[in-house]
C-alpha cells in the first residue's frame, strides 16, 4: 500500500463506556475534527450484530466524518459478568478464537467504510512460556493479516505495556513477520509510561502507518488531552517529521468526567482543546 499525506482524526475512543450514537459524530465535527477511528467493541460498537461496524461507519460518514481505522477488538464488552480480554496468542486457544473471529468480523465490514488500517494489540502479558505465547501469536495473527490483504486493509500492530510489545521487540517482531499488510500503531502514551515517546519513533521509524496521540504523566495510561502531561511534543513532532512523516495521526483521549457523564457542552469543550492542541503541535 503506498501512504499518503498525514492524516487527523479522533478516535470514538473517548465514548468507549457508552453505545455509539450520532450525537457523538456530529460533537467530534463541531469540534473541527474530519475523520475518526472507530473503536469496535461492545458496548460502543455491538460487532456481534451483523453489519454493526458498517452502519456505523455509515452513519459518521453521513455526518461528515472520513474513517480513517478501527481499533479490533481486545476485551469481549464492558459491565459484562463475564469480561475478558481477547488476546492473540492466548494460551486458551478457544479463546483465541473467539478473538480471531471478532477481528475478522470487523476486517470483513472495512471496506464498505473506506477504512484502510486496522489496529491490533500487540502481545499481552498472559500466563505461560513466552516463546510458545509468541509463536501462537504469530499464527493468530497470519491469519487475521491474510484476510487484511485480501479486503485491502493494512494491519498496525500497537504497542502495548507490556515487555514483548515495547517498541524494539514490536520492530524485531514486525521485520521476522515480513507481511506487506502489518505495520506498527504507535501508541506514544504507553511509550511515554515505559520508554521514551521520541526514541520510540526513532526506533519504529516508517514502520509506523498510525499513532496514538494523548499524554500522560510517564506513571500510567492516562489518555490525557496532549501538552497536559510530560511528553516533549516538539521533540516529538520534529521526530515524526524525519522518521514517519507519512503517519496518520488518531487522538485517542479520555474526558476528564465520570463515564457516564456526557453533558454536550463538556465533551464540546474538551473535544475542542484537542483540535486546538493538534494545530498548535501539528499544524493540522
């Protein structure tokens, strides 16, 4: 896939405890944001509805909004008895599978979005030999990367905190992968909180095809809006400048209020700072 110019958007990330709904598209457009990432798991997204993704993605376009990626899914649903997470690899290999099938049936709906990348967690810390983890988790993710090719969809390998996905292993593990479909999301929160943000750039550098913008205060993941917490922006600018410049560019910030709490002239407010935030470090 050859990439084009920089690209901004916003992940619905921030209404990931709520079900989706078309007020939310028309706050991220007033906002001045153009284009989303859509997070597709429940219940935000109900992906076990056939064609849920599709209509989404449908009805943020009709609100003026591109879609830029989504985010596959990694837990099962939020306030479910049972939640659990969905990792590739999972030594549960039935659980496994449930996670395959759930990404697969977000992939399968892309196209009728005009989506082209798809975010994956990179290896989670689960129980078991590290090595067996890692080779179950290649195999998982073949055949979720096979299926990305044949819809014409891009996979970005995120990494997470988590040691076998900091960033120079996510590197080793994307080049001994060789799939022309998998490439790398840059979350720089999380690197903020385990490494260092700019050297995570330089150390990822064109593999990157997507980050994850917010900040933090290199304690924990806190999703803050950026220039809140302590990453050196302009180090960090000037780092995708030279090593990624062809990167899109995905806001993915928590609101500063209760979950649910979704009072419009709030989400307004801090939906707008970020835009504000994205001219100022960005110029976009």
């Amino acid at each position: 896939m050859t990439l084009g110019p920089t690209k901004l958007g916003l992940s619905t990330h921030c209404f990931a405890y709520r079900p989706i709904h078309a007020d939310y598209f028309a706050w991220i457009r007033d906002a001045g944001f153009t284009a989303i990432e859509l997070w597709c798991m429940a219940p935000h997204v109900e992906i076990e509805i056939a064609g849920s993704v599709a209509y989404f993605g449908k009805r943020a376009k009709a609100a003026g909004l591109d879609i830029l990626s989504v985010h596959l899914p990694f837990y099962n649903r939020f306030g479910d008895p049972d939640f659990h997470y969905l990792n590739l690899g999972d030594p549960d290999r039935e659980r496994a599978r449930e996670a395959r099938n759930r990404m697969l049936r977000v992939i399968a709906q892309m196209p009728e979005i005009g989506a082209d990348r798809a975010v994956v967690h990179g290896i989670a810390n689960m129980p078991g030999d590290p090595d067996q983890i890692a080779g179950w988790y290649v195999e998982d993710l073949a055949v979720i990367a096979d299926e990305a090719a044949n819809r014409g969809v891009m996979l970005a390998m995120e990494n997470i905190m988590t040691e076998p996905s900091k960033t120079a292993p996510l590197a080793g593990l994307i080049d001994k992968l060789d799939h022309a479909h998998v490439r790398c999301c840059l979350d720089v929160g999380h690197a903020n909180v385990n490494e260092n943000a700019v050297t995570a750039v330089e150390t990822l550098g064109e593999r990157i095809i997507s980050m994850h913008l917010h900040d933090n205060r290199g304690e924990h993941d806190e999703h803050l809006v950026p220039g809140d917490g302590t990453i050196d922006w302009p180090a960090l600018v000037n780092a995708v400048k030279t090593h990624c410049p062809h990167t899109n560019l995905i806001y993915e910030i928590n609101f500063p209020f209760a979950r649910d709490e979704t009072d419009p002239a709030d989400v307004a407010q801090h939906l707008r700072r970020a835009r504000e935030r994205a001219r100022e470090h960005w110029g976009l």
